[in-house]
C-alpha cells in the first residue's frame, strides 16, 4: 500500500518517452500533459489537436467564469453610474482583445506553450521568466482559485439563504470545502476533471442565456427605466481616474484568461491562422455576451438593488423564473465550480512545469505513480488558496491579483517591443500594429499605479514584495543552484519507477 502511495520523480526524459499521458485505464482522455505523442527519436510532440472552433471553445470557456455573476455590482459601486460602469465593461472587452492580438503576434514568434514564459526568455532572458514562474504558480493562480471558490460560495449559500444575507464564515468554508473537494477530483483522475470540466462548461452557457433570453423579454415588454439616465451619479458615488482603475480590475477580473489559448500554442493546429482568428471570435464573443447580460440585469432591478445584491444572477432568477428560480443559483454555482476546477488543473501543470525547470522545489514536479496527477502541486496550490480564502475576501483579492497579473501582461508588451527591436527579422506569421502593443503598455502601466496612488492598500505591498522576494530566492537556488544539505542532493534521474506498480 505505501508503495502505491509513493510518489515519484519522473524528469524531464520520462515525460519526453510520453509516460505521463497515459492514464490508468490506457483511455487517453483529454488533459493538459497529454496528448504527448511518443516518437520514434523519443521527442515530445504535442499532437496538433486544437482547431478554431475549440480555439474558441478554450478562450470563451476561460474567460466567462465567476467574474460576470459577481462583478456587477462592485463596478457599479466603483464607477458611480450605469453608464460609465457599461463603458468601463467594454473597454475591458477591447483592452483584452488588444491584449491578446499582441499576444498573438508573441505566440506565433514562439510557438512553445508556456506563454509569458517563453516570451520573457525570449525578450528578457532568465530572471524575469523565473519571477513570473515564482509570482504565478505563488499568487496568480492561487489567488484566482481563491476568488472562484469565494464566488462559487456565495451563490450556493445564497441559494439557501433567501431573505438574509449569510455569515461571512459559512461563506469561507463552503469556499475551503470547495477546495478540498475539487483538490481531490484533480489528485483522483484526470479523466475525471476534464469530464467535469466539460460538463459544467455546459452549464455556464445555460446560465448566460437564461440571464440574456429573460433580461430582453423584459425590455420587450418595456421595462426600460432602469436604462434611463445612465450617466447621472448615483448617491454616494464619484469616479475619479484613481478609481476608475480599480474599477477595470473588478472588469477585467471577468475577461481574464483572454490569453489562454497562448498557454497551449504548441497544440493549436495552423497556429498562426488559427491563434489570431479564435482571439477575434472568441473575446468579442465575450464582450457582446457581458453587455447584453448587464442591460439584462437592469431590465430586472434597479441600479441600487443591484449594488445591494450580495448575487446578482440569485435575485435576477428570483425575479424572473418564478418557480424555476433555483436554477439561477444552481447554474452560476456549477459554472464557477468548473471554473475553480480548470484552474487548479491548470495552476497543477504549470507547479508542474517550472518545479520541472528547476524553478520551483523538486518536489513540486512529482506525480502520483499511478493516477498520473501532479498531485504535489495541486495540494500545494489549494493549501495557498485556501489560505488566501482565510485572509480576503473576493473584492480584495480580485485587486490584488489584477495588479500583479498586469504588471506581467504589462512586461508581456514590452517583451514585444523589445523583440521588435532586437530580432527585426525573425519571421512573425501574424503581425500586429505596432500601437497595439503601446497602447496596452500605456493602460497597463496607468493600472499598476493609478491604484496605489488613489488608495494605497496593503494588497498592493504584498504583491510588490512577493515578486522582490522571488529576486531573493533565485540568486542563491536557481542561478547558482545551492541545495540546502536537509533537502538532500540525490540524483533523481536514477530513480527507478517500477513498471509493476503501473501495471497493478
Ligand atoms: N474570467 C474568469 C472569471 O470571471 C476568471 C479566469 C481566471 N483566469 C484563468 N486564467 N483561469 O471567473
């Protein structure tokens, strides 16, 4: 029995021979490390499986999460009008979009996955590939875990909880529970979280439509005085461009993962046809499905209700689906547990991969010998998660994960410019205008500091410091490779994994 349980290393040259995609039962489903095609010459080659069509499927299934049944109404309270708040949702919309065309020119110059990874190896060497591995795998995704389930637990309490707003704690242990139950789907089988990747991607679309096809029957039946003068400040509110830009975290919060389809270049067949085009279907996809949904909201209630809903999609369905108003809360919680349980499975490949790289611990790149997860790194992931979840609470954890987020996406831009000037004539399938990227850079560099100048908030500090503190562990671990004696300094690649224990 201790024997199965063991955990073992498996380097890089195991996953090259393609061991790790094969799953317990020789099925093959579909996962992030599989796919991996073992050749004659033992060379990893991720088979080119994603078409346009599944391009968008990946960048629409990422982006719409939580964010769209959540952020209404703190946008609402950040920008003090509806219609300055419906700007501010579109102008999240396009600045992805722009975003991402750059990042389409970025993956299809360097079709490794990996994304900002690859490219800041690219533009700025080692460093700062390490701070963005360090600062992802220790606040991004950990962080957007911890939002997701924060969010999937406000609606599945406030399903049972109709005419009181529930206890923050209860709040905070569902989300916990939550981790712990997706941890263990994730640490089972791979099989087993895409199946539930899948199946509650399909219930995210029900949600969105449910809210869009009742939102226009309202507004067909005349219900249009909430629309009516948008811009007038509601009581209490003022904009000023300090919070305005935290106004477009809680908006881009909803449209993140717009680079997703960057992260699994090397499996996008035609990439440089296929990137760009799933980016301009899918983002403006996105962006039309959140505006319609807004006006949706406010065919139904008024601005204020909407502020004072702790979930909006619960009061929506309450008001408009009569007896079937539980589906409402029951959706939105499935949609945002997928969503919690995509990005674990993803946060646990990229653990994964820059452990593998030396980046991280060793430890972090082990995978369970015979259910093939990288069970390390998820528990590990959910253990930060899970703390964030104590700590925060999801307005302040959504700031605190955009700021860092965007200093990347910032870092992504200026690798592009960078690489505009020192390989000019590297060939580069997909070409976007060079304003593109500057603009981007303008915004995000305006959304890094227009924050802290406004209301400097401890949030921000933290994350400064995290990723200093990345600078502070890879002079001494990573570039000069110190192993401290009690972590031991064996030779992994001589460990022997006992084909018998697969076979059992
Ligand atoms: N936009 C998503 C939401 O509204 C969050 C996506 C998190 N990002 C990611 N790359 N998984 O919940």
């Amino acid at each position: 029995h201790q024997q199965e349980q063991q955990l073992h290393v498996r380097k890089q040259k195991e996953i090259k021979s393609g061991d790790l995609g094969d799953d317990e039962d020789g099925s093959g489903g579909g996962g992030g490390l599989e796919g991996t095609d073992p050749e004659e010459n033992n060379s990893v080659h991720l088979k080119r499986r994603v078409g346009l069509v599944s391009g968008v499927a990946l960048i629409v299934g990422t982006m719409i999460g939580s964010g769209i049944f959540v952020s209404p109404s703190g946008l609402l309270v950040r920008t003090g009008s509806i219609g300055i708040s419906f700007l501010v949702w579109t102008a999240c919309g396009l600045l992805s979009l722009c975003g991402a065309l750059a990042y389409a020119e970025l993956g299809t110059m360097n079709t490794s996955s990996g994304a900002e990874y690859a490219y800041f190896m690219d533009a700025f060497g080692a460093p700062p590939a390490f701070l963005f591995s360090w600062v992802s795998t220790l606040v991004l995704k950990p962080s957007q875990m911890a939002i997701i389930s924060l969010s999937f637990a406000q609606y599945a309490v406030e399903a049972f909880a109709a005419d009181c707003d529930p206890p923050e704690e209860v709040v905070k242990i569902v989300a916990l529970l939550a981790i712990i139950l997706i941890l263990l789907v994730n640490c089972y089988s791979v099989n087993l979280a895409t199946g539930v990747q899948n199946a509650f991607t399909a219930a995210k679309l029900i949600a969105i439509l449910v809210v869009i096809a009742g939102g226009s029957y309202k507004l067909i039946q005349g219900n249009t005085q909430h629309l009516k003068g948008a811009f007038d400040t509601m009581d209490g509110g003022t904009v000023n461009i300090g919070r305005l830009a935290t106004a477009f975290y809680t908006g881009l919060w909803a449209y993140d993962g717009w680079n997703n389809l960057n992260y699994v270049t090397e499996e996008i067949k035609n990439p440089s046809k296929n990137l760009p085009r799933s980016i301009m279907i899918g983002i403006p996809l996105v962006t039309l499905c959140y505006a319609l949904i807004n006006v949706s909201y406010l065919a139904v209630m008024s601005p204020s209700e909407m502020i004072e809903s702790e979930a909006v999609a619960v009061t929506f369905g309450n008001r408009i689906l009569g007896v079937m108003a539980w589906l409402m809360p029951l959706s939105v919680a499935i949609s945002t547990f997928g969503s919690a349980n995509g990005t674990l499975f993803a946060a646990g490949r990229l653990c994964f991969a820059a452990s593998r790289e030396g980046h991280l611990l060793d430890c972090l790149s082990y995978v369970h010998v015979r259910r093939f997860t990288p069970a390390p790194g998820l528990i590990f992931h959910s253990l930060v998660a899970g703390a964030m979840v104590l700590s925060g609470n999801i307005d302040s954890l959504i700031d605190f994960f955009s700021f860092t987020a965007w200093i990347f996406y910032g870092g992504a831009m200026l690798a592009l410019l960078v690489m505009r000037r020192t390989r000019p004539n590297h060939p580069r399938p997909y070409k976007c205008p060079l304003m593109i990227p500057v603009l981007v850079l303008g915004i995000s560099a305006y959304l890094i500091v227009a924050p802290i100048i406004d209301k400097p908030q401890i949030e921000y500090l933290y994350a400064a410091g995290f990723i200093l503190a990345g600078m502070l562990v890879y002079l001494p671990f990573v570039k000069y490779g110190y192993v401290p004696k009690f972590m031991g300094n064996y030779d992994h690649s001589k460990i022997i994994i006992d084909k018998n224990i697969n076979a059992k």
